[in-house]
C-alpha cells in the first residue's frame, strides 16, 4: 500500500513541477514535453520490443508486461503516467486489467489496443474505464501523441488556467485568446480547437483526435470539416505575425509550437 500510494505522489509531483507559474497557477508552455514512464501490456513480444524501443527513442521510458494478470500488478503500483494495454492478452483480457484497476480506484490514464476496431468494440473499451481506444494496424506517430495527450489529460482540467505558446495566450477562465497582446475574437467551434491544440502543444494532433476530442465524433465524417475550421484559425493567429504557430504535418496531423523552436 505504501509503494503505491508513493508512487500516485511521486506521478503528480513530476507532472506538475513544471507547469506551475510564479503565482501558483498551471500553465502550460510550448517545447516542454515531460518525459513518461509507460507500462506495455502486450504479450505479442515482438510489437512490445518495437514500442519501448521506440518510446525510449522518443524521451520516455517503457516497462512490459507479457500478460494481464502481471499487467495488473505491475500497473497497480501507481508509478507509470500512460498504460498501453492490448485488449486480447493471456491469463486476463485487457478489459478486465483495466476495468480492476478502475474499481481499485486507479486513475492512471489507459490507452488501449485492439485489432477490434467497430464502434460497439470501441464504446465497450471506453466504457471499461480506457480513455482512448487505438485500432490496429496503428502508426507509431499517431500512438505517441495519443499517451503524450493521455499524460497532459492526467492534470485536472480545472486547474489549468492557461495556455501560452510563445506571444499566444489562451485564458481558460475568461475564455479570452491573444498574440502579442491583441486580442483574437474565436467561434466557439474555433475555440475548442486552438484550445485542444495548445493543450497538446509542440506534439502532432491527428484528424482522428481532433475529430474525437473537438468534434465528438468517433467516425470519420468524410468531409472538410478540419480543413475549413484550421484554416480559419490559421488566419486569425498568425495572419499578420511574422513566425506562424499553426504548422501541418504533412501525413500525420497538425501542431502547435512557437516556430522558434
């Protein structure tokens, strides 16, 4: 019990030690990515070897567990930011490891894995207690910056007063935005998204997440929907600004980050 709840103090200490301004408020700032311990539970020893290689190459650090019910002990120790869990495993499914953590009162964020990918699949694993469900065949990308979202998540919304990406302000409380200390009038569609940009800023947000996170849609609509609403918010930040915020990455998604960097 010590060594858990160690462990739960330990995660909030590392996570909030820099987002903290001179006033005691949260702030969060562009270019500083917190490293992540993440837990793989995943018992194709292949793909597990492949993730936390490629995490370690990433900045952050990854410990496995080839089947649920070592998942669950390892997990329950509260000292890991993200949990990958794959949903088919031995001895315990991924469904069930997250769903005895969750009773336990384990709130560490989940990220889980399936070659299921229908939406009555999806909606059971969220259900189960994961916060974000990642069909497979998956590119690593878009799974990084998926638990670097998870992690930011971890952080309690209401304490979040404020994002600022280099001379971008966005004021959580009085939902007011401004660059160079001009203010910027945003639709409130248009809010939400520069708001979840900024929340995620200096990683790659992909379609998928912005449809998910700002839209609500757990379905590809098939249509421009992101493409008209970015461009828009793209010329009310950085139209007139010398060094443009809003950057496309070509075949993954979008970001935010001060171009400086």
């Amino acid at each position: 019990m010590f060594r858990k709840e160690f462990g739960r103090l330990d995660h909030w200490w590392r996570i909030m030690q820099d987002c903290i301004d001179e006033k005691g408020r949260v702030v969060f700032a562009a270019g500083r990515p917190t490293s992540m311990r993440v837990l793989v539970i995943e018992d194709d020893r292949e793909t597990a070897q492949f993730l936390q290689k490629s995490l370690k190459e990433s900045g952050h650090a990854a410990d496995l567990a080839g089947d649920g019910e070592t998942g669950l002990s390892m997990a329950d120790s509260g000292v890991y930011d993200v949990l990958i869990v794959d949903r088919m495993l031995p001895k315990l499914d991924g469904l069930s490891v997250v769903k005895t953590l969750r009773t336990g009162g384990l709130r560490t964020p989940v990220l889980i894995l399936s070659a299921l990918g229908d939406v009555d699949d999806r909606v059971k694993g969220l259900r189960a207690g994961g916060d974000d469900y990642l069909t497979k065949p998956y590119a690593y990308t878009e799974l990084l910056a998926r638990i670097e979202a998870l992690s930011r998540r971890a952080i309690p919304e209401e304490q979040v007063t404020k994002y600022v990406v280099g001379d971008l302000v966005l004021d959580r409380l009085s939902h007011r935005v401004s660059r160079g200390g001009e203010p910027i009038v945003l639709q409130p569609r248009e809010y939400r998204l520069l708001e979840y940009l900024m929340k995620n800023a200096g990683q790659v947000v992909t379609r998928t997440m912005l449809l998910e996170n700002v839209w609500d849609y757990h379905f590809d609509p098939q249509t421009n929907v992101i493409d008209v609403h970015v461009s828009r918010l793209r010329s009310k930040i950085d139209k007139n600004f010398d060094k443009p915020l809003l950057h496309t990455v070509r075949g993954a998604g979008y970001m935010v980050r001060d171009g400086a960097g």
